[in-house]
C-alpha cells in the first residue's frame, strides 16, 4: 500500500512539473526597430512573419516598435529579431550586417547607433 501511494506522489509531482514547462503560444512582445517609411514597414513585417510560429507582427513608424505575437512553442523573440536583422534593420539586441543595411533603398537607410 505504501508503494501505491509513493508512485501516486511521484506521478503527481512529474505532471505537475511538465505543466509549469508548457510555453505560452499566444506571447506578446514588443521591440525597437529602427527604420524609417512604409517600405520599411513591409520590410520588417515581412521578415517577422517569415518565422515559423509568429502570429501577428506591426512595425509602429512613430515609437519604431515592432508588437509581435508568437507561439513560444514554434519560435521564439531572438527568432524574430535574427530575421528582422537579417533583412537589413537593427534592433535593440541584433544590428544587421553592414552590407545588407547598405543594399536598402535610400529611404529607408536610417542613422545607425
């Protein structure tokens, strides 16, 4: 009987325990990005949307603040701002290389950090 309760007690505390692990797949962040038009606009939210397990990506022009919704199970937000630097815009963690920030268009070459 006490080897019944003991392995009930273990299985609790196991599944109780993979519970807490489940990742959020409705997770809301928000970063800078630096740009500066509608090109860039489609641009970056291209480039956010282009990651497996984004839900909902808007560049704000004003504040240049790219709101993400992503399934943390699929992706995750150094995801999203690896793409978007890839795509020649800086974040606040990731810069884009130089040579591709250089091939953007004219418009959308902002003062770099």
């Amino acid at each position: 009987m006490k080897n019944v309760i003991l392995g009930l007690m273990v299985l609790f505390v196991s599944l109780s325990t993979q519970a807490q692990d489940k990742k959020n797949k409705n997770a809301k962040y928000e970063f800078e990005v630096n740009g500066n038009c509608e090109q860039c606009k489609k641009r970056i939210e291209k480039a956010a949307f282009s990651v497996p397990g984004v839900k909902s990506a808007e560049w704000h022009e004003d504040d240049h603040t790219l709101h993400i919704i992503i399934n943390e199970e699929k992706c995750s937000v150094v995801d999203v701002k690896k793409a978007v630097a890839k795509a020649g815009h800086d974040t606040d963690d990731i810069k884009a290389e130089s040579k591709v920030y250089n091939n953007l268009p004219g418009c959308c070459q902002y003062d770099r950090k």
